[in-house]
C-alpha cells in the first residue's frame, strides 16, 4: 500500500471538518440607471431560510445585516426593519420614514441535504432595490451561491452570499456603462420574484 493514501485520506477529512470552498454565480442583475450616493434605503427582513419541514431561525436577519452592511458603505443613510412584512407594508414605511429606496432581500431557494443544520449547501437569493416613492423595481440580482463540496460543519448563509451581495450592490451603484458582474451590458430589471416578508 502506499504509504502517503493514509495521509491524503487525513488530509481530504481535514478538508471537510474545516469547511468548503464556495462559489457563486450572479444572473440575471440589472438596473434601470446607477442608484444614486446620496440616497437613503431601508432594507427589509425576509423569512427565514428553509428546507423541507425545517425553518432555520435567524438566516433572514443575518442576511438582512449582510445586505444593509453592503448599501452601508456606500449610502449616508441605511436602516433595517425589525420583522418580515408584505412588500407594500415594507413600502409604506419605506415612504413614511422618508427613504429613498426599499431594498428587498429573499430566499428563493435552499439544499440543506448534508450539511450541519442551518448551513446550506447551495442557496440562492433574489436582491430588488424599488423606488420607495413609485414602488418601482429600480435595480435586481439573482445570486446563486453553493459549497464545492459537502462540509461536516457546514457554513453559515451569510458567509456564502456576503462577497456576491456586495458585488452585486457595487455594480448597482456603479457609473452607467459599467459591464455587469455576469459580464452582460446594463438591462432594465426583470419582473422581481415575490417579495417583502411573504
């Protein structure tokens, strides 16, 4: 037998025990004009990720945080709103507080097959910016993110779409002309899936 398969074999399960490399696809995203420096947004909360019968308590919050922490570092003025909530309850309070957008988080899909409880394998996100005054899609991504491999210990959502929400806002942002990250030129928004908290 050779003597260095003990060691790859110990190496391949360090490899899983620690985590797993992740990857990302971000199709389609477009936008109707760069969105603006000056603006203020408020992000809303979604429900909670899901699989099958199981419902992990928490992922709509944090993925909450990630997306208010990406319109954070690029807007004067970003808050987020404490519960899930239908889109035009999120708009009517978008309007009430005076924020110029409503950004709008939701899951739209997760395999939670192998991993640890609450750390999915592949999940993906739909990311609608509306014009809080028109209630108007302004700008929209559909991330797509997975683990290369199954992970013993799994990873948490927001660590899988926190580099692809912040490219995603970034191009959002960008000055009009600017390849999107999916390598296509600028687009007017698709019609967004469903959103708000339900």
């Amino acid at each position: 037998m050779n003597q260095r398969t003990p060691l790859l074999f110990c190496l391949f399960l360090a490899l899983l025990a620690t985590g797993c490399a992740h990857t990302y696809r971000i199709d389609p995203i477009s936008r109707k004009a760069p969105l603006r420096a000056d603006a203020s947004a408020v992000v809303s909360v979604p429900r909670d990720g899901s699989y099958q019968m199981e419902v992990f308590e928490g992922s709509g919050r944090a993925i909450a945080q990630v997306v208010g922490a990406a319109f954070n570092r690029r807007l004067p003025r970003v808050a987020m709103m404490r519960d899930p909530a239908a889109l035009e309850v999120c708009l009517a309070e978008a309007r009430a507080n005076q924020f110029d957008y409503l950004v709008v988080p939701l899951f739209t899909d997760w395999i939670n097959r192998e991993a640890e409880y609450g750390h999915p394998e592949r999940v993906q996100l739909s990311l609608t910016a509306y014009d809080a005054q028109s209630g108007k899609p302004v700008a929209f991504a559909n991330i797509n993110a997975k683990c290369k491999w199954a992970a013993l210990d799994g990873v948490d959502p927001e660590v899988l779409l926190a580099t692809p929400v912040d490219i995603s806002v970034n191009w959002f942002f960008s000055p009009a002309g600017t390849p999107a990250p999916n390598g296509k030129p600028d687009a007017q928004p698709d019609s967004p899936p469903s959103a708000g908290g339900e």
